[in-house]
C-alpha cells in the first residue's frame, strides 16, 4: 500500500477522531445539536449532561463526561450522588485548554486533549508524563493509566502504567488508528491488519487474525474493528464470565451501516448511517442486569437524521438553539423579542424599534 493513503486514512481517522459522537466508557452519546447524554453506573435513567455548550466531539472517563465545545474549550461533568452533572454549578471547563481539536478520557476521570499544533495536555492523570517527542500527534486514546499518542508519521508513543506491557508499542509503523484498553493497546496498520500488546487474559490482544480494518475500539477486556467494507469484528471472549455482557456479539452489525464502534467494559456500542445507536447489549446475566436494562433504553436513540448531512444539520440546529435562547432571554427581559426593543403604551405593546405589537 503506498505511502499516500496511509497518510490519507490516518487523517481521515484523525478527522473522525475530533468528532467522536459515542464513548462506551460511560456509554454517552453526543447528538446533533450539540447536546450530550450519558449514563452513569448507578444512575436508573439516560442523563442529559450537556447544557451548557455547543459540544462537537464526547468522551468519559468511569467517572466523568467530558464535551469539546466549538471553541476549543473543554467541559467535564461530574458524577455527584450517582448523576451526571452538567449544570453551571458542577461542571467545569478544564483551566488552560483552548485550541483543542480532540479529547480522550479513561480510568475515573482522567482526559487527554490534543492540540491544534499537535502537542497533547493532560488533566487528572496522575502517573502520566509526557516526554518533549509528543509533539506531531494526530490522534490521543487514554486507557486506564496509560496514554496512546499515533503521531504524523505512523509512529505511536505511549506513556503511563506499563505493567502489562501497554506501552512496548516503539516498533509500531504504518499505524493509521490506535486505541487504548484497560491494560492493552491496539493499532490499525494501513495494510487493514491489526497489532495489540498488553494484557491478553481475556484474549483481547488477539487481533493478528484481522483484516481490512480501519478503525478499532479496544474496552476493558475485548477489541472491536471496523473495517473498510462495513464489517464490524470481535476478539473472542476467554475471560471470566461474570465480566462477560455479550460485548463480542457484534458480527451482525456488519449488515446495519455501523459506520462508529465504541468498546466499554461489558458492552460495545455503535452509530448507524441513519443516527441511530445500536448496542451488544442483549443478554442478561448476573451483576450486570441493571446496567443491561438501561442500556436497553439507549437502542433506537436517534442522534442526527443522515451521517452525509451532519455538519449542515448541526450548524441549523445549533442556530436555532442559539436563537431560541435570545428570543427567551429578550422575554424574560421584558423587551421585544424580535429586536430587543423597548415597549411603549400600557394597553397595546408596541415595539418603539421594530414597531411590532407584543403577541406572545
Ligand atoms: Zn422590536
């Protein structure tokens, strides 16, 4: 495969990267108008945690969500009394970060934010040092406790815990895509083969069988791939099975249109071209009952109406929210809503700038 179209699918990765719609970590979902739902472990319901800003790409942690707004700001929410928080009071827009361009969370509440001029900041990640080589990074994926960064060339760097062997990743070349797990890593080379190092107890590193692939999501215990035909493909689980969801169940998201995958730790999650999100999660069994039944609810959850129209669609729907918030705050005002003007006459209102009468 030429050395263009690595280059070429590393940015497309890296693209799609910067507008992650779904995280399995906490399972949140970001919908075209730029508002984020999430579920929390305890929590009974689907939670709306994004109020506050024109969220364009999500990511979580176990324990927080975290939004990259248009600006290039970024907002985490918490986790208080077993709710996602998004209201002014609790969330926080992370201090220093601007001009990001992609975020990735892990462990409790660890993120990763990478920069525009391909430098990567961290925020709540103790044991995690970067080195003066993390610069040219075109794409970020945070584990628990370690740090992948896929770097321009098709190089990867990785720091933080490497006790399973994680982070032996310096001979990785041709890389177009990588993802962390809990304790493993794994990388789409441009020939659509796979490689993973770490932890293999559940089997999650054995990927070499793969191929096609485009983008990968690795979980705690199992590794999803998307490939470029729209087969979608599972390590095989050989862990405990109390840990087991039916998260490898995915050989028959290859004929929905998945065009996004997301591994968590009992579940995988996806995106279909028409918004809709699909979940594994079809199989009830031991502790992890609740979390099944509220992830049931998720399934047919539409986050935008057509993936080719997503940028035009959140544009208009983010217009109208921003319209919808001035035409609110004119009112509770008590100035025109149309113009901001002020009234004048005790019986009739009447605008003394646009001169429209008050019919609302
Ligand atoms: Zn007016």
């Amino acid at each position: 495969m030429s050395n263009i179209s690595a280059k070429e699918l590393r940015e497309k990765n890296s693209l799609l990267e910067q507008r992650n719609l779904i995280d399995a970590r906490t399972t949140s979902f970001l919908f075209s108008d730029g508002s984020v739902d999430a579920l929390a472990y305890n929590d009974a319901t689907r939670k709306k945690v994004g109020y506050l800003s024109n969220v364009v790409s999500v990511a979580s942690a176990d324990y927080a969500t975290f939004g990259l707004c248009d600006d290039g700001t970024v907002m985490a929410s918490s986790l208080i009394n077993g709710f996602f928080t998004w209201e002014r009071k609790s969330s926080v827009c992370i201090p220093g970060w601007h001009d990001i361009i992609a975020i990735s969370g892990g462990g409790n509440t660890s993120v990763a934010g990478l920069k525009k001029d391909g430098t990567v900041v961290l925020y709540d990640c103790d044991g995690i040092f970067l080195s003066s080589n993390w610069k040219d990074i075109v794409q970020i994926s945070m584990g628990r406790g370690h740090l992948l960064g896929l770097k321009r060339d098709g190089t990867v760097l990785a720091a933080g815990k490497n006790d399973k062997g994680q982070c032996s990743v310096s001979d990785w070349t041709d890389i177009v895509h990588v993802s962390a797990g809990a304790l493993f890593s794994v990388g789409v080379k441009a020939d659509g083969s796979v490689v993973a190092v770490g932890d293999n107890e559940a089997g999650q590193c054995d990927v070499s069988e793969w191929c096609g692939i485009e983008r990968v999501s690795a979980g705690a215990r199992h590794a999803v791939g998307l490939a470029s035909d729209g087969r979608v493909v599972s390590t095989v689980f050989k862990g405990p099975a109390d840990v087991y969801g039916g998260q490898c169940d995915v050989a028959h998201w290859s004929d929905l249109d998945v065009i996004e995958i997301s591994a968590g730790a009992i579940q995988t999650i996806g995106v279909r071209k028409n918004g809709t999100l699909i979940s594994t999660v079809n199989e009830l069994s031991g502790m992890y009952t609740e979390q099944f039944e509220r992830l049931f609810k998720i399934v047919g959850c539409k986050l935008f109406d057509n993936y080719e129209n997503l940028d035009v669609e959140r544009q208009t729907k983010i217009a109208e929210r921003a319209k919808k918030r001035e035409l609110y705050e004119r009112r509770i005002m008590g100035v025109c809503q149309y113009c901001g003007g002020k009234f004048k006459g005790l019986l009739t209102k009447k605008c003394t700038q646009c001169g429209n009468i008050k019919d609302y």
